[in-house]
C-alpha cells in the first residue's frame, strides 16, 4: 500500500500544479509560515483582550472543521470526479482495471489526504510558531503540546467525515442517525450537560498540558482516546466502503424543458440556468450542496448561540453580525457549484466563460435565498432581536452577493485550485476580511451608539452593493478570452 499512497501523493501534487504552477504551489506553505509566525508573535497583544483558552478553543474548532473538509471529498468525490474530470482517470478509480481493492484505495486515499495537507498546511504552521520564539518567549513544550492537540483535532475532523462519507453512500438512515448524534452532542456541551473533551477529545489532551494545566495524566488518557477513535472511524469508513462501488442506474425525466420554462426571467441566461438545475437534479447533487451549506450554518448557529449564552464574553455576537457570516458562508456552496461541470465539452458550443459563471452565479442565489433568509430569521427569534432583522437582512443579501461574485471574480470557474495562489489567496482575504470585520465591529455597538453604529453598517453595505456590481460586470472583461479547455 505504500507504492501506492506515494503514486496517490504525486497524483494530487500533479493535480494542483496543473492549476498554476510549482512556484504558486510550494509559495503556499511559505505563505501559512508568515501567517503562523504574525499571529503567534503578537499573540501577547491579542491575550489582553482574549483569554488564551478561548484563542485555543476556537483554533481546535476550526481546525476540527477544516479536517471535516477536508474528508468531505469522500461526500461529494464520486459526484466531482465524474463531472469536473469526467475524461480522467483517476488511482481512487483504479481498482475497476486494477488488481487492488476499492477498500485499499480508499485507505490510502484517506493516509493521503492527511500527510498532503499536515505538510503542506499544519508543518509550516508549527515551524512559523516555533520562529515566533525568537521574538517572544514561549515555553517549546508548550508550542509543542499545541501543535499536536491541532494535529488531534484535524484527524478526528477528517476521520470523522470519512466516516460520515461512506455511511452517506451505504445507508442514508444511518448517516442520519449518526449526525443527528452528533448534533445531540454539540446541543449536550452547549448547555453545559457534558463538556467539550467527550464531543473533540483533543481538547482534553490540551487542558493537562500548559499553557491551560499541569496534569500529564489526564492528557495521556485523552491522548489514547484521540488516537483510538481516529483509528475507530477510519477504520470502519474503510470497512464499510462497497468492495464494488457502483451505484443503481436512475432513471431521470426530461426536466430540462420544465426548467426553461420557469426560468424566463432569466432572458440570455436562461439556457444555462435551465442546463444548471438540470444536471445538479440529473446528478443527485443538489442534496449534498444543501447539506455541505447546511451544515456550517448550523455549527455558526450553535457557534452564535453558545457565545451568547455558554461563554462569559462581554460582546455578544447578534443578529447582524450573524447574517454577516452567513453571507460569508455562500462562497462554499459557489465552489461545489463550480466544480460540477465537465467544462471541455463546452468549448464547442456558442456559449463564453463569463456567460457560465453568471448562469452559476444565478444558481447560487436561487438555491440560498430562501435557506439564508430561513437562520437568520431563526437566530433572530432565538435570540428575541427580530427588532434587529430590517438591518440584518440588507447586511446578509448585500454581504452574500458581495462575497460570491468577488470569489467568481478572483477565481472565475476554479475557485478550489486557484484559491491555492497565494497572490490570490491574500486579495480573497483582504476582499473578504475588511468588510465582515467591519460590520462585525460596528454590530457589537448597536445598542450602546445606535446612531453611529447603523450610520456605519449602511455606510459599509453601500460600498459592498457598488462594488458588487463593479465586480459583476468586469468579470466580463477579465474572462471574455479564456478558453473552458
């Protein structure tokens, strides 16, 4: 299996250097080091105002959430590979011609995908903070304590949703089952009824070592646990996985037709809007975008919530800064959307690149208008601030379309790989982080300065729709001459 995992590592280093270049891929481990080695640098500075346990906290969460993404290649995999690479081959494929088994490419691919992204992600983030010693005097054990309570964190993550992957694909009770689980225990910790190192028991580890404990016997215990579980989860995905992996023919209506016909609002983009929703309906994945949106709406929710009510944090998060992050969220579901098409066979029809992106970017609206619109709605009447919605829902429209036609702009029909750019990684950032931290920090005084707050937001939501609509029609411009090919 180790000839294998190294073909499978050289595929996906290929892969992502057919998108750019080798310079643009090997810019990005450089490019996490400067973030790792500036944040834990002034670090100090961010203490004075944040407790390192919630710093801490929040890290292992989003590392935890990352890891999920990470494994959720396994979720959507079959669907894009057969779409967006229709034409290619690929080793996770292999064992149809092959003299190996389905289970052993999917192992493999799961050992993959955890020593592509620990080297090219979480390494160079370590050795950023260990660089960061040179300039603050931090204890290295305690980096070190740190840097493997992430690593725990990232394996249960992409454990945990290969896991999640194969039950969706043998049995959609028991995927239900699971994360309705799942969702119990999140509910569990944020009412105080279990704490959090039985939900990520990572965190466990971390809380007997400094810089949050002294008691290496505890973190011995949560060591064991972290590991047997990643083992557990892991092992079972790959069990599970269906030795023949072949699905039953479905046989799908004509519903192209009804499509361009409730699509006339659409004028020239009605073809494609129509082609749109017919082959996410055609390819079942329509249900697992809803999902893979879903989901992080609702760990920002319990997030929203638990701030509010579970943490002793003097700025609540409200509704506006809410409905900020949910529009923040959109660009996911634009890159599942991106990602679904075999876009070769395009090149010979009479259509351009720009035309297709606006057909996407209609798709995405129609599919979240209503989800969106749905939280926010929620978490305002959960936390009794529906006196709050008449600014929350210009910030969540205005901050959606901003963030999704700023990411089509940047990254046109590829956003998975060209965000690899760091070029373009720093503009996204810098495109997508100055406004929501803005709304973000006028939100929290919305009650103490009314004036100067509302005065503010609709200030920033101003320049956002102007911008947005700057943005929209150059994308015109910046790919009316780029082939699909």
């Amino acid at each position: 299996m180790l000839d294998l995992i190294k073909l499978m590592l050289k595929e996906e280093y290929r892969l992502h250097v057919s998108y750019s270049s080798a310079r643009v891929f090997f810019s990005m481990p450089v490019y996490v080091f400067a973030i790792s080695f500036f944040f834990t640098s002034t670090l100090p500075i961010i203490e004075a105002n944040i407790p390192i346990r919630d710093i801490l906290l929040f890290t292992n969460a989003g590392v935890f959430i990352y890891g999920l993404s990470v494994g959720a290649f396994g979720f959507l995999g079959k669907t894009y590979l057969e779409r967006r690479y229709g034409r290619t081959n690929f080793l996770v494929a292999m064992p149809f011609l092959l003299p190996f088994t389905f289970r052993k490419a999917y192992a493999s691919m799961y050992l993959r995908d955890v020593i592509f992204y620990v080297v090219l992600i979480l390494i160079p983030g370590l050795v950023g903070a260990l660089a960061s010693t040179l300039v603050v005097n931090y204890r290295l054990v305690s980096l070190l304590a740190v840097f493997v309570t992430v690593l725990l964190s990232f394996l249960l993550g992409v454990s945990f949703s290969f896991l999640v992957s194969v039950l969706y694909i043998r049995s959609k009770a028991a995927f239900l089952v699971v994360m309705t689980a799942f969702m119990i225990l999140i509910m569990a910790y944020g009412i105080d009824l279990i704490p959090l190192e039985y939900l990520l028991p990572s965190w466990g580890f971390q809380l007997g070592l400094r810089p949050l404990g002294e008691d290496l016997s505890l973190s011995i215990v949560y060591f064991i646990i972290s590991l047997v579980s990643c083992l557990a989860m892991a092992a079972s995905a790959v069990i599970l996985v269906r030795q023949i992996p072949l699905v039953e023919t479905q046989r799908v209506g004509d519903n192209y037709p009804r499509y361009f016909d409730a699509f006339r609002m659409a004028r020239s983009l009605q073809p494609l809007l129509s082609k749109e929703f017919s082959d996410m309906a055609r390819s079942g994945g329509i249900s697992k975008m809803l999902i893979a949106y879903i989901v992080p709406l609702l760990l920002i929710s319990f997030t929203t919530w638990y701030v509010n009510n579970g943490l002793a944090i003097p700025v609540g998060f409200n509704t506006v800064f809410y409905a900020a992050m949910v529009g923040s969220f959109g660009i996911l579901l634009y890159s599942w959307i991106a990602n679904l098409d075999a876009l070769d066979y395009l090149e010979t029809l009479p259509i351009t690149v720009p035309q297709v992106i606006k057909a996407k970017l209609a798709a995405f609206f129609l599919l979240t208008i209503l989800t969106s619109t749905f939280f926010v709605l929620a978490i305002a009447s959960v936390n009794q601030e529906t006196r709050l919605l008449w600014l929350a829902l210009p910030v969540l429209y205005t901050t959606t379309a901003f963030m999704v036609v700023a990411t089509a702009y940047l990254t046109g029909l590829s956003p998975n790989s060209v965000l690899f750019n760091p070029g373009v990684m720093t503009r996204f950032m810098m495109v997508s982080l100055l406004p929501d931290l803005g709304i973000a920090i006028l939100s929290f005084s919305l009650d103490r300065d009314p004036v100067i707050s509302i005065t503010g937001i609709l200030t920033v939501l101003s320049v956002l729709s102007i911008s947005t609509l700057i943005l929209y029609r150059g994308i015109e411009g910046k790919y009316a001459h780029q082939n699909f090919v």
